[in-house]
C-alpha cells in the first residue's frame, strides 16, 4: 500500500515538474511580434526542439487590446457553401480571420447554433436522444463588435434567449472565470489535433489562437495541453473551436496567401492546406 502511495506521489510530482518547464519555455521564447492593426499584434512561436510537452509545437495568435481604437469582431457564415477561411475574409472585408464552429464537412453548414444580426441562422444539430454535444455548452457572443464568452446554463433553450445579436455556440470551454473546466475522456480530448481556441485576458484582452499539428514540426495538443496554454499566456476564460484540418488563422498583411499558421489538409508543411470551412471569425477596423 505504502509503495502504490509512494508511487502516486512521484507521478504527481513527475506531472508538476514537467508542467513548470513547460510554462517556463513558453514564458522564455523569443515569440516573433508584428503590430496588423491599431492595438492589435501577431504574435508567433516555432518550438522545433521538441521542447513544449515533449514534441515540436507551432503557435500562432493575435492579441487584441479591448480600448480605444481597437478593431471589432464579427463572424462569417454560410449555410450551404463552404469557403476557405482566407476566403471568407477577404470576401467580408476583414484584416484578420481564424476558423469558426463545428460543422457538416459533407453538406456543409454549422451544427452549432448561429444568430447573426438578431436572426437565428442555425439551431443546433442534436444527437439522437435529444442531447447537445459538448461543443454546444458554450458561446461567443459578440456585442457592438465586442467578444466574450457564455457559459451554458442547463435549460433547454439557453442559446435562444441570449440577447446578444451575434451569437455562435462551440466548445467545449476549456477555462470559465479563472476555474478549468472538466473535460470528458474521449480520444478528441486526450489526442494531440491542431487546434483552434479563443481566449480572455482580466484586462478585457482578447486572443484567437491555432496550434498546428499532425505534422513533424508541429504535433498538436490534447485539449488539457491547450488548457494550459491558454492559461499560460494570461487567460482567464477560453473555448476551444473547430480544430484539425479547419484549423486556420488569416492575416491580410502576412506574406503571399496571409495564411500564418501551416493548415494540415493537403498534408504538407506549408501555408497551402486550408480547408474549406462553414463560418469563422472575423477581425474588423473600427470605423
């Protein structure tokens, strides 16, 4: 009993020191910065020594500061059609853009709930016992082209009775007020997937991150790696979005096609492999 004991105790302590490296090589990396906008930078990082959580990570994200003149949010969609998140922010005017919700990769359109201007667009896609899965238990809600983030509630119809005229459900919400989340056990967890995630700064900060993945330079993260990420670069409240092949940021200003990160599609370690995707989010100059 007391070896089994003993034995928990090096795992825990194994787990916390590996943890605090972690953090610490986050912290300490020469991150490459790049102001696209009034109060608004990108912000990137190649960790090609396999030296975050053991394994090569490309990050990339834009932080946005809530004041002044800073940009706005807004969100593309479409019901049937899908474009490429590229395409999407071009098309709507945008600077900046990173893929949206979950959505039917077949038939295209979201299976998430999606209020645009005040009209309801899409109710969520159930299983068949009625339940909503776990990427329709929070929202981004935008507001005067202001983001933040909803929690749900338990009721049935939460989503319906947010007041907000933009809203898109995803999930699953990784960090809520300072407290993580309880994650399921499923391999969509626990495996490493690019991944997309938006995040919320005590100041009113926002960030629209991806991480790059199912590549040799870049392994991708299991949802509790992301959590931690999201927690250390200084966010109290996160939700992870559509990640894998989807996974996208955009920036008009950046190189040849402004794709920043290496979308893993077409399988290749370059910034061709968009997939087409059903809705994103958008980054707008204030008017």
């Amino acid at each position: 009993m007391k070896s089994a004991f003993f034995i928990l105790l090096l795992l825990i302590s194994q787990t916390t020191f590996a943890q605090n490296t972690d953090s610490i090589t986050l912290v300490k990396a020469k991150w490459q910065k790049q102001k696209i906008a009034p109060k608004t930078k990108l912000i990137t990082h190649h960790f090609n020594q396999k030296n975050l959580f053991a394994a090569n990570q490309y990050i990339s994200y834009i932080e946005i500061k809530r004041k002044g003149n800073a940009p706005v949010f807004a969100f593309g969609n479409e019901i049937k059609e899908k474009k490429t998140t590229s395409t999407f922010g071009k098309e709507l005017h945008a600077f900046a853009a990173i893929n949206g919700t979950f959505f039917d990769v077949a038939n295209g359109g979201s299976v998430d709930f999606i209020k645009m201007d005040g009209v309801i667009i899409k109710q969520n896609v159930l299983d068949k016992n009625g339940n909503r899965a776990r990427h329709q238990k929070a929202a981004i809600v935008i507001d005067q082209g202001k983001l933040s983030l909803k929690k749900w509630d338990n009721s049935p119809n939460w989503e319906n009775s947010l007041t907000e005229k933009d809203v898109m459900l995803s999930g699953p919400l990784l960090t809520f007020n300072l407290q993580n989340e309880q994650l399921d056990t499923t391999s969509f967890t626990k495996a490493r997937h690019p991944r997309t995630a938006v995040g919320i700064k005590p100041g009113g900060n926002i960030i629209l991150l991806t991480v790059d993945g199912r590549q040799e330079n870049a392994a991708g993260m299991s949802l509790y790696e992301l959590t931690s990420l999201m927690r250390w670069l200084g966010c109290t409240s996160s939700i992870n979005l559509d990640g894998g092949g989807s996974t996208t940021l955009w920036v008009s200003s950046y190189a040849e096609n402004g794709v920043v990160n290496f979308p893993s599609d077409n399988k290749k370690w370059d910034h061709e492999g968009e997939r087409k995707v059903a809705n994103v989010i958008l980054l707008k100059k204030k008017q």
